[in-house]
C-alpha cells in the first residue's frame, strides 16, 4: 500500500473517531495551510477567553458607572439639604423684618463714632476698606491680579503659541483693525485729554483718605488714561514706558507691599501690640497710617488690570519686551 493511500485511510478513521476535521484547512490562509488542530483549538480558547475578557471589563465599567452615579446623586442631594439647613439655622439669628440689629448698629456705631481716631483717616468709607477690612480688600487686588493671568494664558498672542509667529498676527492685525491712532482729531484731542486725566487720576488717588476717592476709582481713572492714550497715540507710544515687564513688576510690587504691610498690622493686632504707624494729622496728604501708600498700592493694581485687558483683547499683548 502506498503512502498517499495509508494517509488517506488513516485520516478516514480519525474522521470516524471524531479527531479529524475534513474542512480543517480549506479556510486557511496560505502562509499557515497546515496548523496543528491542538494550537487551532488552543487560539480559539484564546479568542473566546478574550471576548469574554472584553465583555466582563464592559459589565465592570458599566456598573462601577451606574454606582458612581447613585452615590453622585445622593451626595448631591445630602449636600443641598445640608446647605439648606445651614442658611436656614443662619437666616433664624436674623432680626425680624422691620426690626433692627443691635449688633450691626454696635459696629456703624463703632464705625462712625471710633473711625477718625482709630484710622486718621476723614473718609469712613476709606477706614473701612483699607484698616477695619483691609483684608477683603487685598483679597479683591489678588483677584484682579488673577483675572489678568487668566486672560493673559488664553489671549496672549507670541512665537510660543502662534503657528506663524508674532508677524503673521500683526499682518492679520493690520488688516482687520482700522488704526484710530492716525486720526488727526483723535491724536490732538488725546493730547489735551491725557495730561488732565492722569492728574486727575493722581488726586482721586492721594486724596481717599480725606474725601471720595481711594485706590480703586484712581486706579481705574488712570487705567481710562492710558487706554486713551493708546487709541489716540498709538500702541508703539505706550510701549516705550509702560511694557509688560514694567507692569508685572508694578502689578507684583504692589501686591507684595500690600500683604507685607497688612500682614504687620494684622500681627501686631492680633497680639495686642502697638504697630508705631503714626496716623498723622486728619485732613492733610499724609494722614491716615497704612490708608495713604495701600490705595496707592491698590490704584497700580488696578490701573496694571484695567490697560493689561484693553491691550491684551486688542492686540494680544500687554506692551513690548
């Protein structure tokens, strides 16, 4: 019997015996037509325990989702009636309506009647920000501080984030904005204005102690200065002293003076020492203590903001290098 016969004949019997498979290699591809039926079956196991494997991580995600949900959900809800019994325990402290508080009218009264010989300074309004609650005050200059980052990171416009480089936006620049800053008329009408704003600025900003006025309304008057200036002059104007070193550096010594300055007080305060800050003479420049050089501290602040947004949403800087 020839071998092509007894291969034949032994194959048929293993058919027989269920251990063969007529169609084991009619599917095969052709690099691989004669597989062992042991490794075939043992890469179908495979194949399954992987599918199964996928099916039990997708059960899984599922459900650790649905668990996050419901616990999200009740978190969510216990917080809210937490919160709300919160204000409400808060609110049942609250006088009546049309009734007084005895303990606000202590404080207005303090306020009123304490102010000038506790602050040295005439302006109340100004004794309250800068000396009784200088503390949200340098709270509300750190939050301006922060803004301006913020919109420095989204807005601002160098070779670092620009696919083109800083000329392909300056050519867009030029193109989309008409350049107010060649007008005749804005250019001699901004220098009669400009002198007349900033030394208003400086006077709403050295006189809070004593009358309306303070770090914040002199700061933005001087901010309306140079955004004046930088529409009527040009940009390239402003650059030459106010760059984005100078107002970083402005914008950090001012802050760091202010919490500096507080935070003496505020120790000293606390432990019942006397800080040896004169107060001065009510009514005059130099008066009030610490209300003098923190609004000044403050107006720089807010004077950095105000123009750091106009050139920062105008042209994607806030000055030059």
């Amino acid at each position: 019997m020839t071998k092509k016969k007894s291969k034949r004949r032994e194959r048929f019997f293993r058919w027989l015996d269920g251990d063969y498979d007529v169609l084991e290699h009619i599917m095969d591809s052709d690099e691989h037509p004669y597989i062992a039926r042991e490794e075939y079956k043992r890469e179908q196991k495979e194949v399954l325990h992987q599918i199964e494997d996928m099916e039990w991580v997708r059960k899984t995600v599922k459900a650790e989702r649905k668990g996050f949900m419901r616990a999200y959900r009740i978190i969510a809800v216990v917080s809210c009636i937490f919160l709300i019994g919160v204000l409400l325990y808060a609110v049942s402290f609250l006088p009546r309506y049309g009734t007084e508080n005895p303990q606000t009218l202590e404080v207005v009264k303090r306020y009123v009647e304490q102010g000038l010989e506790e602050t040295g300074a005439v302006n109340i309004v100004a004794g309250m920000i800068l000396d009784y609650r200088a503390f949200d005050t340098l709270g509300e200059s750190h939050v301006l501080f922060t803004a301006l980052i913020c919109v420095m990171i989204l807005l601002r416009k160098d070779s670092k984030n620009m696919s083109g480089g800083v000329d392909s936006y300056n050519t867009i620049s030029k193109e989309r904005f008409h350049r107010i800053s060649t007008e005749a008329i804005m250019r001699n009408v901004g220098m009669l204005l400009i002198p007349s704003i900033f030394i208003y600025g400086i006077y709403v900003l050295l006189n809070g102690q004593n009358g309306p006025g303070g770090g914040f309304s002199g700061g933005a008057v001087m901010g309306a200065g140079l955004i004046i200036m930088a529409s009527s002059m040009g940009f390239t104007r402003v650059d030459k002293f106010f760059t984005a070193k100078v107002s970083a550096g402005i914008t950090a010594v001012s802050l760091g003076f202010y919490s500096f300055a507080k935070s003496y007080v505020f120790f000293t305060g606390a432990n019942g020492l006397e800080n040896h800050i004169p107060k001065g003479t009510p009514g005059a420049i130099l008066s009030g203590g610490l209300i003098l050089p923190l609004d000044i501290a403050v107006g720089l602040v807010v004077m950095c903001t105000m123009f750091g947004f106009y050139s920062l949403f105008r042209r994607g800087s806030i000055g030059g290098k």
